[in-house]
C-alpha cells in the first residue's frame, strides 16, 4: 500500500492513546470509594465532574470498538480460522488478564489496610467463589472488567461479518442499547442483593454491546469501501449529533454536580454515555486523511499497559491523600499528576523487560521464542 493510505491509520493511534489516557483522569475523578465526593460542596464538585464529563467521551467501549475492528481487519487480511483466532486472542488477552488479577488480589491489601479493611479483603482472598468472580467478571479491580468482556465479545465476531457485508447493521447499537436499558433496570429491581445479579448484568452487557461489534464492522466495510470519499460527507452531520449529546452529558453531570451521586437515572445521559465513544470513532475516521502525527504511533503501542497498570499509582496517591482537607479539584489534578507518569514509566519499563513485556502486550511469553503477533493499527 502506498505511503498516504498508511498514514490514513493514524487515527487509529490516535484513539487508541486518548482510550489508554483518558481512562488515568477518568478513574482520578471520583474519590477514593468511587464515589463523586460525595461529602464536598457541590460548588466543589464542579471541576472534577465536568473534567470527568469530557474524559467519559472516550471509555472503554471505545477501547472495544477500536480492538474489534483491528481484530476483523487482520483477520480479513490472514484468513485465519476460528479456533486460531479465538486461540491467538486467549494468548494476548487472558495471560496479561491472570497476571494483573494475582497481582490485583495481592495489591489491594495495601489499600485495604490503610482505610481499614483488611480483614474483609483477606476473608475474599481466601473463599473460593470470590475468585470465581476475579476470573469471570475481573471484579477484582474496577478496571480489570475490560478484559474478559473483550474476549467474550471477540468469541462472538463471527457474528459481525453481517455488519461487515451490510453495513447498515451498525444502527443495531441503538437496538442493543435500549435492551441494556431495560434489561438491567428488570435485573437490579428483581435480584438485588442476589449473587447471581453481576452475573446477570455482565451476561446482559455482552449480549448488548454485541452492537459495538456491528459498529466496529460496519465501519471496516466503510473504511475499506473508499472511506474518505463516503464517510467525509457525515462529518458535520455526526458533529451536530455529538453537540446534542453532549449537551445530555453536561445536564447529567450538573445533576452528579447537585446532588452528589451518579445520575443512573437521567437517560438522555445514559445515551450520551454509550454513544459517543461511536460518534467519536466515527468523526476520526472522516478526519483519516488531516495530518495526523507519525509518532502517534509509537506512543499508542502502550496504552493498554497504561490502562493496566494506572490503579496502582491511584491507590497510592489516595493513600497519601487521606485525610486531606485539599478541594475535590485539587485532590484529583494531584492523582492524575501522581498516576499518569508513573503508570507510563512502568508500563515501558515491563515493555522493555524480555520476562515481562508480555503483561502488558508488548513481548513474548516466556516459553515462546518470538513475540506474539501484534494487531497494528497500519496496514501490512
């Protein structure tokens, strides 16, 4: 391929990036129990949450579009069959997965003992259904959920190949959304409090974001159909959309701002939420032929270990921040200034190690030669 259809892959960088970083600000903007400072003045609450409230454009589902499509792209390429493929990710995905859980399980005593629960941590680390829940739901952090929600979806990518010939299937995300909505407001009101309900929500999200598959291939037809010439089009059409669903976001967010609690509730939010890591995919796209930076590139190669590796240095910089009577803004600019660069030296430090690149994608196994194939974001 020639020079300028490689550059065109870029934005692909770019998004993957933005994905890996966005997520250290994301996870910096609540306070050291998740919650949105719930004690603060709401006038205090202002800045983290409108910080959050832009971070939140490019979440994890995002990170799932971009992995879904790079996935179809080199398997439209290699031909591979199923079981290769689905064996190939399970190398990629679920080594790094067992790895960062371990580690997870252990860490967390460090927290859980300066906040003062340790005995309810080592009481989980020694029953057996908790680890249940460590390997299915990666509950074992608040981020490790990405990992096997991404291989359960990558299971189903045959399932895509319909987006892929008509792409028009895309808009089945609407569908899959509003049966998210549903669906998890049926579940909460009839197992709360049942062990079978994180079950039941994360069976309920894979089923649903089916639709970010449909996307991701839909937007391959697009791309590999001549995509400048049909997507450019939309540009200013999927601006005006996003504009309208940020304005959704700004009034849930004055709504977390008031009253101090998440606004599960508000549903023009709701779809502002799961909509625009879609809109922001697809306005990149259109943008595929400006001048995006070649160096992207070699940054965005570690984004997924900066995702991995981010809760670390949260932790303890919360730790450091107990009993602070610093502003909520104050206590997350410090956070994320804490976390983003120590996560970004641990992630090239494991990176360039030959014994453990591979945790965070970035090297072989141990008992195998050469690296693992990798899924570029240019074309071979």
């Amino acid at each position: 391929m020639s020079e300028t259809v490689r550059a065109r892959l870029e934005w692909i960088d770019a998004l993957r990036l933005v994905a890996g970083l966005s997520m250290v600000g994301l996870h910096a903007t609540a306070d050291a129990t998740g919650q949105p400072f719930v004690t603060a003045l709401p006038e205090e609450r202002i800045i983290p949450m409108m910080l959050r409230a832009v971070l939140y454009i490019a979440r994890t589902e995002l990170f799932l579009i971009i992995s879904i499509f790079l996935l179809l792209m080199a398997q439209h390429r290699s031909g591979r069959g199923y079981a290769a493929t689905i064996a190939l990710q399970a190398r990629r995905l679920l080594l790094p997965f067992l790895f960062w859980t371990v580690f997870y399980a252990g860490f967390n005593l460090i927290k859980a003992g300066h906040f003062g629960y340790l005995d309810a941590v080592l009481e989980e680390l020694g029953t057996p259904v908790k680890w249940v829940g460590f390997l299915l739901l990666g509950d074992v952090k608040y981020h490790m959920h990405f990992i096997p929600t991404l291989f359960a979806l990558v299971l189903l990518f045959p399932l895509y190949r319909a987006a892929y010939r008509w792409p028009v299937l895309g808009a089945l995300i609407l569908i899959c959304l509003m049966f998210k909505r549903q669906a998890d407001l049926f579940v909460y009101a009839q197992f709360w409090g049942d062990d079978a309900l994180p079950y039941l929500v994360r069976a309920i999200k894979i089923a649903s974001y089916t639709g970010y598959g449909m996307v991701a291939a839909a937007c391959l037809a697009l791309w590999q159909r001549d995509a400048p010439r049909l997507i450019a089009p939309w540009y200013f059409a999927l601006g005006a959309v996003a504009i309208v669903l940020l304005q959704a976001k700004w009034d849930a967010t004055w709504q977390t701002i008031e009253t101090g609690r998440w606004p599960y509730d508000h549903t023009a939010g709701y779809w502002a939420d799961f909509l625009m890591p879609v809109l922001l995919f697809a306005l990149c796209m259109c943008l595929a032929r400006q001048g995006w930076a070649p160096r992207i590139g070699r940054y965005a190669r570690y984004s997924f270990g900066i995702y991995l590796c981010h809760p670390i240095f949260l932790d303890l910089a919360e730790i450091l921040l107990a009993g602070s009577t610093w502003t909520p803004a104050i206590i997350v600019l410090t956070k994320v200034a804490i976390a983003l660069p120590c996560a970004c030296l641990l992630t090239l430090g494991l990176a360039r190690s030959r014994h453990l690149g591979w945790s965070v994608g970035l090297g072989p196994l141990p008992w195998q030669p050469t690296a693992l194939p990798q899924f570029s974001s240019r074309p071979s």
